[in-house]
C-alpha cells in the first residue's frame, strides 16, 4: 500500500522511474502537459482530504466529488446478501473509471464490501481502492501470473466485478461499444459455480477520445495512448446523470457445452446491451 501525501500522484518521479537519468532530455513543456492533462493537482488534493477513508466508504466519496447521480434500474435483481452463494458481476465499460467506481460503490454497499475488483496494476495507486482490488499486470513480466491472481478472486468467499473487454469502449460506424469481451469470466464462474450478474452502465467519453483512442488501437498498439486522456474525460464527465440497469441473474449451468467459452461471452455482452434499450 503506498503513503497518501499531497503530492501521491507526482508525474516526475514516475518519469524518473521509468527513464532513469534520461529524464532529463524529456521537454519541459510536455511535463507540465502530462500534469495538466491527468489533473495531477486535482487528484492529489482530493486524495489528501479522502486519505481517512478506504474500501466502499472511499468509492462513495468519489461519487459524492465527481457529483454522480446514478438512476439505479432492476436493484430488485440484486441477489439476497445471505443466501450464501457468490457471484460474478460483469458490466460493459463506456468510461474507464467513473463506471468502475459507481459500481463498486453500489454493490459494495449491498453486500457490505465483500467483492473485488480485477483491475489493472495501474489503479493500485489509488490507495482507497487498493483494498478492494486484485492486480493484473497483463504487461512486462508480471503476465504470467495473470490465471493465478484471477484463480486468487475466484477462490475467495468476495463477490467479483469484472469489465471484461479490459479496456473502456470504443466507437465504430457511430456506435459506442464495448471491444469483444474475454471469456474469463465464462470458465471461472462456471468452476466455481458462480451465477453471473449482468449490468449495464450508460455514458460516453469526448468524440476527441474516441478518435484517439481508434488511432492508438491501429497504429500505437503497444501502448494505449488513450488511456492517459482517462482522467480528463472523468473531470469532463462530472454533474452528470447515469442509468444502472441490473439484469436478472443468468445460473452458471446455462454456460454449457453447446457453445464455446468466447460464444457465451457474447452472449452475456449481448444481454448487457439489451438492457440498455429499456432506458432509452
């Protein structure tokens, strides 16, 4: 767990540990961008005044500053919290953060913490989130421990919330979708008998991301260029209003062989995005 000071999230020392004494020769202009654009003095402020709270009590802090109402649809299908059997949460990804952190929120306070989150390593340096999260490194070294943290999730008596296209939506021909859906959380919930909770989240980024992102995707492929616009599009996102429609929960036995692991997980994306029509 990192400290929380005012200055957690600090864009030269994370230059530094990744460049080493080339630092030096990146323009000072494009540092002072880099801080500009991941709104490293606005984060760092609110994780200073939020660094007393952790876990769910922290998401709805966050929900409470980006000044999120969330409609909540199909609560009612929010499974009983003593009926002794664990889920699978799984929800489309249209914004790459505020989603992450209303649904955590709300689900968290249903089931009074007990889920996690597979979320990228990145996001352990939000310290109010770290406890609720198990890392995936997929880059560098670290992917091949990849089965064995998704193996550590499962394995747990926690809830699971998943954003199975790992990455946040993208537009194509004028729809704004999610990319194919990894089937991971087919064959898990299947092992371990988990029913899976289908959601979907409304919103949108800027048409400015969506056309960045579509050029990283084609032609930056190693790095997601995108993903450093994420905090912007978050702060460009606040005081507004998002649908959350909960679908009836699909039993793991559904999941059987006559299709395959990746079919099913179209299945299940095609469910979420059906329940957005019924708040449209």
């Amino acid at each position: 767990m990192i400290d929380v000071t005012e200055k957690t999230i600090d864009i030269d020392k994370i230059l530094e540990s990744k460049m080493g004494a080339r630092k030096k020769y990146v323009p000072r202009p494009l540092v002072a961008w880099l801080k500009h654009i991941v709104h490293q003095d606005e984060v760092n402020d609110f994780l200073w005044r939020s660094k007393d709270k952790t876990g769910v009590e922290w998401l709805e802090e966050c929900v409470s500053y980006l000044d999120m109402t969330l409609k909540i649809h199909g609560a009612e299908n929010l499974p009983a919290t003593d009926d002794g059997r664990l889920y699978t949460f799984v929800s489309n990804h249209p914004l790459g953060g505020q989603d992450g952190v209303a649904l955590g929120a709300i689900i968290g306070r249903h089931y009074d913490g007990r889920f996690r989150y597979l979320v990228n390593d990145l996001l352990m340096n939000l310290p109010g989130l770290a406890p609720l999260c198990i890392p995936i490194n997929k880059t560098g070294n670290q992917s091949r421990n990849f089965p064995a943290m998704v193996e550590q999730g499962f394995k747990s008596d926690n809830h699971m919330l998943m954003f199975p296209a790992g990455i946040c939506s993208r537009r194509h021909n004028g729809t704004i979708r999610d990319i194919a859906w990894k089937k991971t959380f087919i064959t898990k919930s299947v092992e371990y008998k988990r029913d899976i909770v289908p959601i979907h989240f409304s919103g949108r980024n800027s048409d400015f991301f969506y056309r960045l992102a579509n050029f990283s995707d084609k032609y930056v492929r190693k790095v997601n260029i995108a993903m450093l616009f994420l905090a912007d599009e978050m702060y460009k996102n606040v005081h507004k209003t998002f649908d959350v429609t909960i679908g009836k929960p699909i039993p793991w036995q559904t999941f059987d062989k006559s299709r395959t692991p990746a079919q099913w997980a179209q299945y299940v994306k095609d469910i979420v995005y059906d329940l957005q029509q019924t708040h449209q």
